[in-house]
C-alpha cells in the first residue's frame, strides 16, 4: 500500500513539473489572455501583427494588436447578445469590400497574405468582427445620434473661418534607393514616419540619411507656394498639421519624407461678409413699438403683432448686410436673434427685429423658411460669374485630371456637413460602449 502511495505522489509530482515545464513555453496555442472564457493565443496574435504589418497599418506592434483581438471577442458577444449573426454571405461581401481597397478580388489578396504568413483565417477573423461590429452600431448607436441645426452651422461657421493654405514651410528628407535597395530604404522611411516626433528629430535624420543640399540644415526649405508643388503632394500636405511627418513617399531612385513646419493661408474669398433675415414693422409712434416689443419675443410673434394694425405695414428681408439700408443696418448690427428695436423718425416709428445673422457663404443653404406662411421664397439667379465659359471649362478640365487646382476650394455644403459630424458622432459614441463592454468584461491572463 506504501508503494502504491508513493508512486502515486511521484506521478503527481512530475505531471506537475511538467506543467511547470515545457507546457507553459509560448507555444502557438498558448492562451495569452482569457475573455469572458474566450482564450486569445499566440497564435492569433501572431497572425494578427503579421497581417497589420502586411497591410502597413499601425497596430502592428505586440500591445495593440494584443488590445485588438481582446475587442474582436468582446464585439462579437455584443452582436450575439442583439440576436446578430455573421452570415457567410455578409462575410464573403465583407472579405470583398476589404480586399477590393487593395484594388484586389479576395482569391488575390489572400494568395498576397500567404506570401506573407497571413492564413486565410486570420483574414476572415478581422473581417468577420468588423461586420458583426458595423451591425451592432447600426442596431445600437445610430437611431441615438442626432445632428443638430445648430451643431451644422458651427462647423459651417468654422469652415469658413479657417484660413485657405498658400504657402507651406517644409523640411525634407531624400534618401536614395538605388536598383536593389528599395525594400530597405523604405524600410527606414516607414521607421521613421513611426518614430520621428519632433522637428529636431527630423533634422537629424536628414543630416544623417538625406542626399540633397538641404541636408546641412537639416532638411529646412523655405516658404514654399502651394500652387508651385504637384497637386498629389499638396493634398497630402493639406491633410497634415504642422509639427506632422508625411509617410514616405516613393519616387524614381529615392524615398521621400516631409516635415510640416508651419502653414500660411487668407481667408476665402466672402468670408467675412454677412447676410440677415430681419422683420420691420411701420408703427404710428414709438410707445406703440414700444408696447409691441413687450408682448413680441420673435420674429413670428411680431407678425402675429402685426395683425392689430391696418394695412400691410410688416415686411421681412434676407439681405446681404451691406444691401440693408444705413439706419436699420446700424441697429441689426447691436442684435442678437430674436432682439428688437425702436427707430422714432417723429412722425412715426419703425420696429426692427433681427431673425437670424449668417455668413453670406452659408446663408443660401440655412435661410430657407418661408417669408410668411404659406410665401415661396425664390431661388437665387445665377450671376454673370456663375454663367459658362470657355475659360472656366477649361479650367474645370485641368482640375478634374489632377493637373491644376481650383484657385479656391468650394464650402463643404451643408450635406456633407451633417454627414461629417454624423460619422464623428457614432464613431464616439461606438468607442464608448466598447470601453463599457471592456469594463464590464472579465478579462483575466493565465
């Protein structure tokens, strides 16, 4: 019986150096972490840096793609937990929307992905919990977002605020890529589009790697005309912040890096000009307009006002302000929406109220409510500028083929707008309830 007790402990003992042993190496099915009892393992991991590294995206390093795949878990719970599945039709177009960014079908991106050590599971994972997610905003998050009148025209309004860029202050960095080198120097440029943060960190990588005089300084060009640069490269400028790094650019024999030192701009054209919609109301005296300010609080009020006197003594306009005459534009320029005055000419008095105050650019699209009800206002004519020519087709062509610019960028229309502030909406919102779903996650490592 002793015997069998003590072969009985050794067993125990060497399974459990065992354990201790070889089963705790970082195989490729080792857990690395548990969610909600869904193991994530090296393997997953590995296949998942592998294909942000294939794809040149950022993520690609241990912790984040790590971060990554602990949210697939959690977004595929929280479609289950709605009732939704990812239909292997809903796959497929998912897998082709993806692929086809890559201008590839999905049969030639992942025969690209195996030349990479990227197995077709890995791929269809990060496809498949994109779609599961994309339908648990949908479902969830977008019937709460709103978009606001209000919130269209601060954006609007900011818009035309910005300074259009003209000139641009650059550092460069050339490095030569002669035949059989290319891989590598754009190796070192996608290193050091992720590490370089700071102006003089971009100096010294220019002194140390760039082939042009400017290198002595550091790559530093002076004020440059945005007109003078390739269209291509001045969007990419136009999308940049200074104190940003381009990502590199490849061009016959060389890499290319960009440093954005500072911007310099004018407003566009109109910018400062304004119109208002305003209500005035011919009245004997000005205690009369007087009594009519104290019952009226808005424009559509004082027409209600209006009534109580013969004739048609009320009238509204949607004027540019320099076209309002100098008496009342002097008085709308001290109100605020919904504000009144009295102008006492003696002999009678005038009420004016303000309705609403716009930027010209943008009043086209936001004064469009009826003068009085049931009242059509007309749409504007086109000006003589407006009208087609020769050389504003001409010009257009040039634009469209991606040879010339347009002399000034068109204001994002009032659409567009609401879309825009639409997406930035849900997207918050979405990365919201995902970090309420890794909250309330158990979320453990072995």
């Amino acid at each position: 019986m002793r015997r069998i007790v003590q072969a009985t402990m050794v067993a125990v003992l060497l399974a459990g150096a065992a354990a201790s042993g070889p089963a705790r190496a970082a195989g490729p099915l080792t857990p690395l972490v548990f969610v909600n009892n869904s193991a994530v393992t090296q393997y997953e991991l590995d296949q998942r840096m592998r294909f942000l590294s294939m794809l040149r995206a950022p993520g690609a390093d241990r912790d984040t793609a790590l971060q990554a795949l602990v949210d697939d878990r959690l977004k595929l719970a929280a479609a289950r937990t709605l009732g939704i599945a990812v239909s292997d039709k809903g796959l497929d177009e998912g897998l082709a929307e993806f692929a086809g960014r890559a201008n590839m079908d999905v049969a030639q991106f992942t025969q690209e992905l195996g030349r990479n050590g990227v197995e077709p599971q890995a791929y269809r994972d990060f496809v498949k919990a994109g779609v599961a997610w994309r339908e648990v905003v949908r479902q969830r998050i977008v019937p709460t977002v709103k978009v606001s009148d209000t919130e269209i025209d601060q954006a609007m309004r900011a818009e035309i605020e910005t300074p259009i860029i003209t000139q641009v202050l650059l550092s460069e960095l050339v490095m030569p890529a002669p035949p059989g080198s290319e891989e590598a120097v754009a190796a070192r440029g996608a290193t050091l589009a992720e590490t370089v943060t700071t102006e003089a960190q971009f100096a010294d990588a220019a002194r140390r790697f760039s082939a042009t005089p400017s290198a002595a300084r550091g790559g530093r060009l002076e004020w440059t005309p945005l007109d003078n640069l390739p269209p291509a490269l001045a969007q990419i400028l136009l999308a940049m912040q200074p104190g940003q790094i381009s990502q590199p650019l490849t061009v016959p024999g060389a890499v290319v890096l960009f440093y954005l030192r500072d911007t310099r701009g004018r407003l566009r054209a109109g910018a400062g000009e304004q119109t208002v919609d305003y209500v005035t109301l011919a009245l004997p005296d000005a205690a009369t307009g007087a009594q009519v300010l104290a019952r009226a609080d808005s424009c559509e009020q004082v027409f209600v006002e209006a009534n109580r006197f013969a004739g048609d003594p009320i009238d509204r306009q949607v004027q540019p302000l320099g076209a309002v005459p100098g008496d009342i534009a002097q008085r709308l320029a001290t109100l605020d929406p919904n504000e009144g005055t009295i102008i006492d000419y003696g002999a009678g008095a005038q009420l004016v109220m303000l309705c609403r105050r716009q930027p010209s650019l943008i009043a086209a699209e936001t004064l469009v409510e009826p003068l009085v009800p049931g009242a059509v206002r007309p749409a504007p004519t086109p000006s003589a500028a407006e009208a087609p020519n020769a050389q504003n087709a001409a010009t257009d062509a040039a634009v469209a083929a991606g040879v010339a610019r347009p002399a000034e960028p068109p204001l994002t229309s009032r659409e567009a707008t609401r879309e825009t502030i639409f997406n930035r909406k849900i997207n918050a919102a979405a990365e919201a309830y995902l970090a309420e779903l890794r909250a309330d996650a158990v979320i453990r490592r072995p």
